[in-house]
C-alpha cells in the first residue's frame, strides 16, 4: 500500500473503538446488540490495524498524519511507526480475545451498565496511546484509559473491587500527576511537546542535569503505570477483584501502554544521558523481576499469583530498555574502535527488538492465563489454591492449555518466552550488563517453580472435598466473579474457545520465531536511529532550519565557554508551538 494510502488507515483504530462505544451507549439497555457490536468494532480495528502492520513491515516506512493540516510540531500529530503498528495489532487481537471471552464471563447485570462501552473506550485510549505524536495527547490518552479502566475495575460495587480500585486509582492519579508536571516543566524549558521536536531541541539544552531530573520524572510516571518496583502493589491489589475477563483485558494491555511509553520516550527524546536513565532502570528493572516472582511464588489465590507474576514479567521489558540505553551510551565513547562501537550498538538494538518480542509474547500469554483462571473459577466458584485441585482427570484439555502457557511464561525451549528472554540475555551480556542477566535468569527459575507449583496445586493434586464449599474461601479468594450467564457447553465454549486460540498463537510464535523475530528487529532498528523518527515527522524545511539553529547554539555556547564571546543564544530563529499559539 502507498504511504498515502497507510496515512488514511492511522486513525482508523482510535475512531473506531470510540465510535463503537458511542453507538452503544445509544443502544443503551439493548445488550445483545452492544455485544455483537462490540466484536464488530473490534474486529475492524484489528483488521484496519494488521493492514498498517504489513505496509509499516514491508516497506520499512514511518507514516505521520497531521490533524487539521497543521504540520508538526505546531498541531496535533498521529504517528505509526513500525512499533507502534505492532501494538494497535495486539491492541486489537487481546480486545478481541476478551470480548468473546466476556460473552461466557460477564453478567447482564455488569453489560446493561456500559460494560461494552467501557471496553470499547479504554482500546480506542490504548490505540491513541500508541499513535501519539506529542506528550500532552499521550497524557489525554492515559486519562481516557484511566477512567474507563476504574469504572470497569468497580463495575459490580462488592468490596473487594472497591478496596483494589481506590489503591489502584490512587497510585496511578500519582502518576499521572508526575507526569503531568514533568510534561510542563518540559514544555516550559524547550517550548514544545511534539516527540520529534523535543529530540532535536533537547540536544541544545543550557542545563543537562535539569533535563536528567525531568528524564527521572518520566521514568516514575511511566513505571508507575507499567507497575515496576517499589509502587506496583496497587496492580496485585486490583487485578484480582473484577471479573476474569477484566482482569484478563487489564493484565494484556494496560501496564504494556506505560512500557511502550517509556520505550518511545526515552528512545526518542532523552538521548544526551542515555547511561543515567539507563543504569536507573536496569536497577528498577531487576528488582522488579525478582521481587515480582519471589512474591508471586507465596500466593494462595490463583489470580493474584498471577499478578504478581505479571509485575515480574515487566521487568524484563524495562530490563530491555535500559541495557539498550547503556549500550548505546557506551557506543558513543570516542575512545572506542569502529568495531567495539559497532557491537555495542547492535547490542542496544537486539536488547530493544528483545523488549519488543517480550511484549508480544507476553501479552498473548499472561492474557490467556487469567482466561484459563477465570475457567477454573467458573468449574470451582473461587481461585483458592489450596481448595483446588483435579482438573487434569476431570478437564484436560484445560489442564494442558494452562501447562503450555505456564511453561511459554516461564521461558523454556520451543515457547514464545524462551526466544524473548534469549535475546534479552544476548543482549545483556554483550553490553556487559552480567549482574542484570543473572538476576533475569535466576527470576526464570523462580518463575518456572511459580508456574509449576500452580499447575500442580491446580490441576494435578486431587481435589480436597470442601472444593467448592464457598463459605470457607479467604477474603482475597472472594471476589467479584458473577456466575455464569450462559451455563452448559456455549457458555464454556465462549470463555474456552479464545483460550484455544490464544495457547495456539503462542505455540505458533514459539515454534516459528523467524516472523515475529523479523519485525522485531526492523522496528528495534528504527527505534535506535532516532533520525528516521524525526526525518518522517517535522516538515524538511523546519528540521533544516532547526538543526542550523541549534549547531550555531552550540557554538556559540562552547565559544562562549571558552572566554571568546560574551552573552548566549538560544533557539530563537524557529519558532516553538507556543509562540505560534500565542
């Protein structure tokens, strides 16, 4: 497809899911045809999503459409690179997944009060997320996703989801607000918040160590967001109290909207001390890993495991990140032969398309094993490790979709999470990160008795004979799961079916790395020239322009430093988008 036509399909997605959730809140009260409505949505968004994949992958291109007309950096700007292609195509295929699985899962009582049109908001947030040009609507998006998050999170009013939704409300409207200021101050210094305009200005930045403690800013909004250490407890708190196709839609997309965030921001605007934001989130990023699966391996209710397992799995793709950043700081050594400085950049790129495959996987995988955990509620009516148990005589097949994911999660051999960790393992030890790399190894194996302490409790031990006795359940295991809407085989064959499917996929990707491995690399090498980014984003003459300006800056500066000229300069001869507004 020509770059005109790829341009045309970009915001296709975003409107998409809000005009889905538009008409069914017209349709209000009618949930039959809000259900079938929603899967109509999504599934255009999917298909509109895998068009903008194929051309982004083929023709290696970056497409940005200007809203309104006003070119960038003055108006608001869409912006599909090949990375962000990727997540509007796993955006739609988790939404899609959880819909249908929600058809089983989900109360008429939940539906007639804008279940569907919640779904529908949050993706079409997540989708403006990942397309965001600037910072301010990449805020705006976070906010829509938030809100419609939260009411999803309360929709049912027990206690439980009460209690999770006010930590979970509470620590992300912290980071929200971090961000926000941070967006300001930003603004404040270089006058703009376009992500390619900031690039470029950032590199004339007077005051580095001021840009470092905004770069520190971002990196704790985004990894409050994505759930990393120390402030992820609001993410097991929460994820564990709505109904299994919420948590299952949570647990798939929203913590990967803060990491790709952190991934565009720091890959695109933070370039003058990669190695200080670096070193600060592989320190972040191997005690989240390890703290996330030690506490993920002590759990007794099924679905809050898993969380905790969730906010370990984020480590890895911040780990991704920050070895990229070190080794692509450490490439710039001028000390360095052509040939070491060459290696360590690939190093950087391969940790990145590492971070990228990570994703991939595991939003495919942890997505499908809160599926099979809101299967095993459905058979029992609790998550109660201890109460549960043979499921491996009386429902194999459920049994074994879950070994297969369990192990996929883990990272053994022939499963989707083996090639990740192996290239983020790669990628760490040749940039000289071995602390990392033995602290991302020892995880896995905490990570794979986690897993295997699951399946075996679950689904391997006979089951006690108070199994289904739901007095006796803790208040942890006592959650918000309605009971089913649709009894007998349609109703475990629409929660079973997108199980299926999901454990496929991740076998298909495990057995047959090559495609996803292919992609990943080109959209790591975009992500790494930052240039192409820029290039394809402001106009030709104002980056010439812009770029004129700033060598004369840095001249002038360094002059200036070494006694020979009084007074400065600044970036004065193009104008910002504030001064245009003004």
């Amino acid at each position: 497809m020509s770059p005109e036509g790829l341009a045309t399909l970009v915001p296709v997605p975003i409107i998409t899911h809000f005009v889905t959730a538009v008409i069914c809140i017209i349709l209000w009260g009618r949930t039959s045809a809000q259900r079938w409505l929603s899967v109509v949505g999504t599934i255009v968004a999917l298909m509109t999503s895998s068009v903008l994949l194929i051309g982004h992958a083929s023709g290696d291109v970056i497409t940005p459409v200007y809203v309104g007309g006003w070119a960038a950096p003055f108006g608001i700007t869409l912006v599909v690179d090949l990375f962000s292609a990727i997540m509007l195509v796993l955006n739609g295929l988790v939404g899609l997944a959880c819909v249908i699985y929600g058809f089983g899962n989900i109360d008429n009582r939940r539906e007639q009060f804008g279940y569907h049109v919640l779904v529908q908001a949050m993706l079409g947030a997540c989708a403006q997320a990942f397309v965001a040009g600037d910072l301010f609507n990449m805020y705006v998006a976070f906010e829509v996703m938030l809100i419609s998050s939260f009411v999803l999170l309360t929709l049912g009013g027990t206690r439980g989801q009460l209690e999770g939704a006010i930590k979970y409300v509470a620590l992300n409207l912290v980071s929200s607000t971090i961000f926000l200021i941070a967006v300001g101050l930003l603004y404040g210094m270089i006058g703009t918040l376009n992500i390619a305009d900031m690039g470029e200005r950032l590199t004339a930045a007077e005051n580095p160590r001021a840009v470092s403690v905004i770069a520190v800013l971002f990196v704790v909004a985004y990894g409050i967001k994505a759930g990393t250490f120390p402030l992820f407890f609001w993410l097991p708190a929460s994820y564990h109290t709505p109904p299994s196709a919420v948590s299952a839609l949570f647990s798939g997309l929203l913590t990967k909207v803060g990491a790709y965030a952190m991934i565009r921001v720091f890959s695109a605007v933070f370039v003058a001390d990669r190695a200080f934001t670096g070193e600060i989130m592989i320190w972040m990023a191997g005690a989240t890993m390890l703290v996330g699966a030690l506490a993920a391996a002590v759990q007794g209710e099924m679905r809050r495991a898993l969380s905790f397992q969730l906010v370990s799995s984020i480590g890895y793709i911040v780990m991704g990140l920050g070895v990229a950043l070190v080794a692509w700081d450490k490439a710039d050594d001028p000390t360095l032969s052509g040939e070491a400085s060459a290696a360590l950049r690939a190093a950087g790129t391969l940790s990145i398309a590492g971070a990228v495959v990570y994703i991939a996987h595991h939003m495919i995988v942890k997505t499908n094993l809160f599926f099979f955990a809101g299967l095993v509620r459905r058979i029992f009516g609790h998550g109660e490790i201890a109460r549960l148990g043979g499921l491996y005589k009386s429902h194999p097949m459920l049994a074994l979709g879950f070994l297969l994911s369990a192990l996929s999660l883990a990272g053994l051999p022939i499963f989707s999470g083996f090639w990740a960790k192996l290239a983020l393992v790669r990628a760490g030890l040749e940039a000289g990160g071995y602390w990392i790399v033995g602290v991302a190894l020892l995880t896995g194996i905490v990570t794979l008795y986690t897993m295997g302490r699951l399946w075996c409790e679950v689904f391997w031990k006979d089951a006690p004979e108070d199994a289904s006795d739901r007095t006796k359940l803790s208040k942890v295991s006592a959650g918000a799961e309605p009971p089913p809407r649709t009894d007998g085989r349609w109703g475990a064959a629409l929660m079973g079916g997108p199980a299926i499917a999901m454990t496929a996929l991740t076998i298909y990707i495990g057995l047959a790395p090559a495609g996803l491995f292919g992609v990943a690399e080109k959209a790591g090498a975009q992500l790494a020239d930052r240039s192409q980014y820029v290039s394809a984003v402001l106009p030709e003459a104002y980056l010439a322009e812009l770029r004129a300006d700033i060598v004369r800056v840095i001249a002038a500066r360094e002059a200036e430093n070494a006694g020979e000229i009084d007074g400065g300069s600044a970036l004065a001869d193009v104008p910002t988008d504030r001064e245009v507004n003004e």
